[in-house]
C-alpha cells in the first residue's frame, strides 16, 4: 500500500499569512488531489494534478505536483479564517483489483482574524 | 443536482446495538466507498465496491459490513457498535476504476452509547 505523508499536522495563523503544505510519498502517483473538509462535513475536491512539475491555480491556491510525481504541495496566499478546514492529499492505490483512493496524513489548518 | 447523500446525519446507538448507515448517489458512479474518520484525523477506507465486487481492507473488522443491492445506493452495517467505533462516517463515488476522483456525502456521525 502506497503511502502518503502531510506536513505539518496543524497549522494556527493570523489572517492575511501565507502557508505551504506538503504531501509526500515514497511512491510514485499517477495523480494526486487535494482535498478540504470543513468541520462536520464530508471533504470537498480542490483539485487534481496529473502531470509531473504541474501548476494549478485556484485563486489565492496554488497547486504543484513534483516532477517525480511522488510529492505536492498546497500554497495558500493571503489566508482568510474561511479557509479554515482540515486539507487531505489523496492519490489513486493500485494495490489490488482495482483502484482505490488512499489519504495523507491531513494537515489542520486554522486561520484567525 | 446530482448529490452523495448520506442519512441519517447523526447517529446515537447503544453499545451492542446493532446499526446501518445509509449513502445513495444520484451521480450512476460505479465506485462507492467507505471510509470513517475520527477527530481531525485522515479518513480511513473500510471498504470499497467497483459495481457489485466488493472489496474489503485487510484491517477492517468483521464487525463491520456492508451491502450495496444496486448502482445507486450502498449500506454500512454495524454489527455489535463499540465505543471505539463512535466515528465519523463518509461514504463516498468515482466514475470509475480508472477515475478516482471523490465525491463525498456529508457524513454521518455515530455516537454510541
């Protein structure tokens, strides 16, 4: 099984910071997504990167998946307190008879006004 | 709009007591999953179907089972609920076995008792 490993776990700052978060994995993922998930709901698809060195934007989000395509990480810029959720890699497992989705170790990210 | 819906959205059971979530999907995906999730952590797979085959993670207790009769909509049963077992509940849908990008329902929230 294919795993994958966020940083940092949790994460407190004031509104209008910037932040990284990493994904990172041994293995090589055809794809990697990411994921937001905001108290007592289920997680919401940020967006899917394919290709190894890509970069996507999603307003003040910026998404880049390693040339090798084993690690990605999430750019936030200018945080706002809405932005506050729980953020989860995820990429496709195919271990077994078909594939499945697996997820990172998650990273809590909390903004204050 | 076509929709993950889980019911019920909150859950009280009593220890032993048998209980079954519920997920249907208005979205004809042929990948339905089932994860839970404890306090802020990353969601862990139970299980998952590709159409009727079923697919059980290796680690997933025989307590817990599931059953999906048809393409729209699947069941988590709960044999003898734990108090370990008080988690978060996600079912989630992919297009297909080579798509694993996730739609999730808002979850169900077991508390037992």
């Amino acid at each position: 099984t294919q795993l994958l490993e966020q940083s940092p776990q949790f994460l407190s700052i004031q509104e209008g910071e910037n932040l990284t978060v990493y994904c990172n994995s041994s293995s090589v993922f055809s794809s990697l997504q990411w994921y937001r998930q905001e108290p007592g709901e289920g997680p919401v698809l940020l967006v899917t990167v394919v290709t190894g060195g890509e970069v996507k934007k999603l307003k003040r989000l910026t998404f880049q998946f390693g040339d090798a395509r084993k690690d990605s990480s999430l750019h936030i810029t200018a945080a706002q307190p809405g932005d506050t959720g729980l953020y989860l890699c995820a990429g496709p497992d195919y271990g077994g008879a078909t594939n499945k989705l697996i997820f990172g170790t998650g990273t809590l990210l909390a903004v204050q006004p | 709009d076509a929709m993950v819906i889980q019911n019920p959205r909150y859950q009280v059971t009593q220890f032993g007591k048998p209980v079954t979530l519920s997920c249907s999907q208005t979205l004809n995906h042929n990948v339905m999953y089932w994860y839970q999730q404890k306090s802020s952590q990353a969601p862990k797979l139970l299980f998952h179907y590709y159409d009727k085959d079923f697919n059980n993670e290796a680690d997933t207790p025989d307590n817990f089972q599931s059953r999906r009769p048809n393409t729209s909509f699947c069941f988590l049963d709960i044999r003898s609920p734990g108090l370990g077992d008080a988690a978060m509940y996600l079912c989630a849908t992919s297009a297909d076995r080579g798509n694993t990008e996730a739609f999730f329902g808002q979850g169900t929230r077991l508390t037992v008792v």
